[in-house]
C-alpha cells in the first residue's frame, strides 16, 4: 500500500499535465462540432474516407453528435490514455532498478509482489482518473456549448471501456518493465508495444484474413460506437481486457518474484 | 547462535561465476570484515544474503533465519547499505528516510532477537528512529532536507548511511561503507561502528581497503575469485603481515646489524656521507628490528603498511596482486567517471 500510495504521489504531476491536455483536448472536440460535424462537405468527404480510416474513427455517422464525438475524440481516447498508461507502466519497475532504488526498497520488509501490485494500481488510477477527466469534460463542454441529442449517459460507459484498455496495456508494459532493466529502453519498448497494437487492430478491423489480430489485442475490444448505441458494454469485452490485464500482472509478478536484482 | 552461517554458497550467472563453494560463519556479536577486489564475488554473497540474488546452490541462514525462505523477518532485522546508494533523487533526505521508514512501523518485532545492544531503538519505535535518524545527520554534518539529486556522491552516502543504521537493526551488512566519504566522515563512520560493536550488534562489511578493516574488524575473510582464499583475527593477521621499512641514518652502516629474524629483501646503499637501508619485516619481528635500529645513527625512519596488492602478493603469489591492481585501476577510472 505504501509503495501504491507513494508511486501515486510521485506521479501526480504527470497526471496533472495529461489531465490538463485531455480536457482541452475535450473542449476543442465539442466546440469543433458546429464547425466540423454538420459541416455537409465535410460529411460527405468522411463517407468517401477509405474504409481502414473508418475502422479507426468508429463508424458512427459523423453528422451527429454522438457520431462525431465518436471520430474526434472516443476513437483515440483509449490510444491517448493507453499510451499514458504504457509509460507509467513500463517505466515503474525499470525505473527503481535502473537507479538501483530497487536495493533500498527490498531491503526493507517490503514483499517483491506487493511491489508490483503497488505499481500497477498506482498506474491503473491514473489511467481510470485520465478517462474520467476527460469525459466529465466532455459532458460539461456539451452543455457549455449548447449542444443536444447526445447520449451523454453512455460516456462514463465509455470511458470505463477505455480505462479498461488502457490499464489492460499498462499491465503488458508494467511486465516488459520487469524483463527491461533500463528505464529509457523499456519505455520505448512499451510505448512502441501499444501503438503497434493499435493499428495491429485497424488491420484486425479491416481485414477478414487479419481479424484475428483483433482478437488477441485489447484495442479489439474496445467499441466505443457499440457502447454508444447500446448503452452497455459488452461482458465480453470487458472479461477479456480484465482477463488481460491479470494475465500480465500474474506475469510481471512471477517474473519479478523469481529474477535476480544485481 | 551465529549470525550469519553460509554453506557451499555458489552462484553463477550463465557461465560468470558470482561466489563458487563459499563457506563462513559470522559470530554474534563480532565485526567481520568481507575484503577482496572488484568482481571477486563480495556484493554477489551480500546481495544473497539480502535475497536480492538466488543462489545456484547451497544456502544462507541470516540470524538464524533462512536468507531465501524468511526474507521478509530476515529483512526486517538486518540494516543494508548497499555499494551503490540508490536514493530516489526527487525527494529530500528527509523524505526517503521517511519512506524507508514507513515500511518498518507496525510491523516490526520487537526485541533484538539473539543478537543486539541495549537500549536499541526497533523498527516500530517510531520516536527513537527520528531521534537516532537526528542524531546521525547531526554526526555526519548532513542537512536533509536537501533534494537528494542536488547532493554530492559523499553526501548520498551519508544518507544511505543513515537509512542503514537509523533502526537499530540487529545485523548491519554493509557494502563498501565509507565509498565517497572524505577522511573526516570516515573517522566519524568509525566512531558509530565502534558504537555498534559496543552495543553488542553484529556487522558484515565488505570493503577494499585493508586499513579500514584492520582498524574496525574483529575478523576478517578475503574472498578471491568468489571463494574464501583467507579467513583470520585481524590481530592475527595484523601479526603476519609483511611491513616495508625505509630508514636513513646520518653515517655508515653494516648491512650485517639489520640481518635480523623476520627480515626480509634487504638492502643497504651509501646515501652522502650516511646510508640508505629498504627491507621488509614480519609484523611480529618490528619490535626487534626497532631496538636494533636505535642501536644505529637513525635519522629518519618510515613504516609503511603494506597495501591490498602486497598482502596478495604476499599470500597469493604475483598473479593475484596484478589482479588486485587492475580492480584498483578501474576502480580509479570509475571514481574519476563520477566526479
């Protein structure tokens, strides 16, 4: 608790600064919308967008609210928020052995495991605080900017699916960090690892012979456009990101348990 | 009850060898000295104790307790400066220590087991940690409310220290403890470990200065090549030991009235109108050499311990020594490195 509790503190700023982005992040997509979304050319250019491009942006027509907050903002949040989550993960346990703090902490009666328990819940609340953040943004802009017709109840759906992918993705990097014993390189690494799962899924998603990608990848299961129409997330979806995610924190458990520090 | 008994320890990582067939025992109580060059395997035996490293083979009781299987009361008991002080740069002195702290509270034991001093201030005595954690900064001439990152390498060191010695562990395993301390903190480092040995706590340090082990140790093992080479009373050791000896005298000498017991390679040269006489002698035999020494015109006279490379060279033959030497030169450049 005390390695969660401190992790958490030390990151706050971090989390600060990527609240920050999100939410103005949030407010340009809104206020955008009169612009963009009922613009009639830019409707037609998005239904002659190749269909890889609308695999990415999520398939809800862009003319209406829902629709275009889907493209702008809902399709890339998991990415954004997944990305944070990569960072944070990849670099926790990399980072203490990388500067040798590893020693000063498991010198003290500190169990291996509750370590990277520590870690991963710490990068975890991060990841939930991001995606709430931004869509709290999201429903107060709507109101701000005066717009109706959106299923605003569903976004907090939404952004749990998100956060789900997201800490699914923190949990491989969280993992990578406990095989990589250089901040900087696992970093890389693990930021590398999830935007190549991402448009790993954009093909899962527009290629019948590739869709299995889909299927193994947490992106896969996020469907922000099925969330939106239907309300609810699907158990599926949600069982496999958390089968994910404790996968490879059983992993980065076991892996770190039985490693030597030198 | 021994505080640390290691049996057949050995590991390997891959094909290098860390420690091979490493055996000893550290009494309770006593300050056991773990001396040998770079790479000799001292920091793989500490690091297993402390099971940071799992060992190939054999095993380590800590305490009485098994280093692998009870780590975490193992842990608990033992106060660990490591070679290299990993702080966390971005908090104040104050802070880590704070930290390293907040992990013993609650849920330390109470007593000092087998082993330790009266009066020892235990993990969970939160008042007596700060009030020893007060004290030591007060010694050690640190402010710690500086950002560690902002600290200079000696400073670190006196944190780590700190951190080490603040709980009143019952085991002190140290790594190279006075590494970037300048002579002054040394004296002072040393003044708390006579402390410690007063209060009957038991104390591993590794080292590579002779000298320093002399001075604190009881014991002290030399590990070569990641096994035990020697295991002796430092007084004992102290006794065999090979000192050099430069003496001036301000006239004629024959060389015949040095040729003593216990002397060794010596020469003596016509220096103006005195001479020059450079041998070296038995520490049991100074006495003697001494006496024979006031005998003669001595003008002047230096007596010089010998250092790391001659005490291998001396029980190891010049292979040893070089290798001594090499550890040393890198060591050097590495000190350079870090400014």
């Amino acid at each position: 608790m005390r390695v969660f509790r401190r992790s958490l503190w030390d990151e706050k700023s971090a989390i600060l600064i990527w609240a920050l982005i999100l939410a103005l992040y949030a407010v340009f997509g809104v206020s955008s919308y009169k612009s963009f979304g009922q613009s009639e050319t830019l409707n037609q250019l998005m239904q002659g967008l190749p269909e890889y491009m609308l695999a990415m942006f999520g398939g809800l027509p862009w003319g209406t609210v829902d629709g275009y907050l889907n493209t702008e903002i809902f399709s890339f949040l998991s990415l954004l928020t997944a990305l944070y989550a990569a960072l944070f993960g990849a670099s926790a346990l990399a980072k203490e052995q990388d500067s040798h703090t590893i020693e000063s902490l498991l010198a003290q009666p500190v169990r291996r495991w509750s370590v990277v328990l520590g870690k991963f819940g710490a990068m975890a609340v991060g990841a939930v605080l991001l995606n709430l953040v931004l869509v709290a943004t999201v429903v107060l802009s709507l109101s701000v900017f005066g717009l109706e017709g959106a299923s605003a109840a569903t976004y907090p759906i939404v952004a749990l699916a998100s956060a789900l992918t997201a800490v699914a993705t923190g949990a491989l990097a969280l993992f990578v960090s406990t095989l990589v014993p250089d901040q900087s390189k696992a970093a890389a690494y693990g930021t590398g690892i999830v935007i190549g799962l991402y448009f790993v899924n954009v093909i899962g998603q527009i290629s019948d012979k590739a869709k299995f990608l889909s299927h193994i990848n947490p992106f896969g299961y996020y469907r922000s456009a099925s969330i939106i129409t239907s309300g609810r997330i699907a158990w599926g979806d949600a069982a496999f990101l958390v089968g994910f995610t404790l996968a490879f924190l059983a992993l980065a458990v076991w892996w770190f348990e039985k490693k030597d520090l030198t | 009850m021994p505080a640390i008994v290691v049996e057949s320890l050995t590991k390997f990582y891959g094909r290098t060898r860390g420690v091979e067939e490493l055996s000893l025992e550290v009494r309770e109580g006593e300050v056991f000295g773990f001396l040998g060059p770079n790479g000799s395997g001292k920091t793989t035996a500490i690091r297993i104790l402390l099971d940071f490293i799992r060992p190939t083979r054999g095993r380590a009781t800590v305490l009485g307790l098994d280093a692998q299987r009870d780590s975490m009361e193992v842990r608990r008991r033992v106060g660990y400066l490591p070679g290299e002080p990993g702080l966390y740069d971005h908090m104040t002195g104050e802070e880590y220590l704070a930290y390293m702290a907040s992990f013993r509270s609650g849920g330390a034991r109470g007593g000092r087991g087998a082993t330790g001093g009266a009066g020892s201030p235990n993990g969970h005595d939160r008042r007596a940690v700060a009030a020893r954690r007060a004290d030591l900064s007060r010694r050690l001439d640190i402010d710690l409310g500086r950002r560690i990152k902002t600290l200079s390498r000696g400073m670190k060191q006196k944190v780590a220290i700190i951190q080490a010695f603040m709980h009143g562990a019952d085991l002190l395993v140290l790594d190279e403890p006075t590494s970037g301390l300048d002579p002054l903190m040394q004296h002072v480092f040393y003044g708390i470990l006579e402390e410690e040995r007063a209060a009957g706590r038991t104390v591993f340090m590794s080292s590579h200065v002779l000298s320093e082990v002399e001075r604190v140790c009881d014991r002290v093992a030399i590990i070569r090549g990641g096994r035990i080479a020697l295991l002796e009373v430092v007084e004992d050791l102290k006794r065999k030991r090979i000192k050099k000896v430069h003496a001036t005298f301000a006239g004629p000498i024959e060389a015949g009235s040095l040729s003593l017991p216990g002397v060794r390679d010596l020469t003596v040269k016509p220096s103006g109108s005195g001479a020059v006489a450079e041998f070296r002698v038995e520490g049991g035999a100074v006495p003697a050499v001494v006496r024979a020494l006031g005998s003669l015109p001595l003008a002047d006279m230096v007596i010089e311990n010998p250092s790391l490379e001659d005490i291998f060279f001396e029980f190891f033959g010049p292979e040893a020594a070089a290798e001594v030497a090499r550890a040393h030169a890198i060591e050097g450049r590495e000190g350079r490195g870090q400014g």
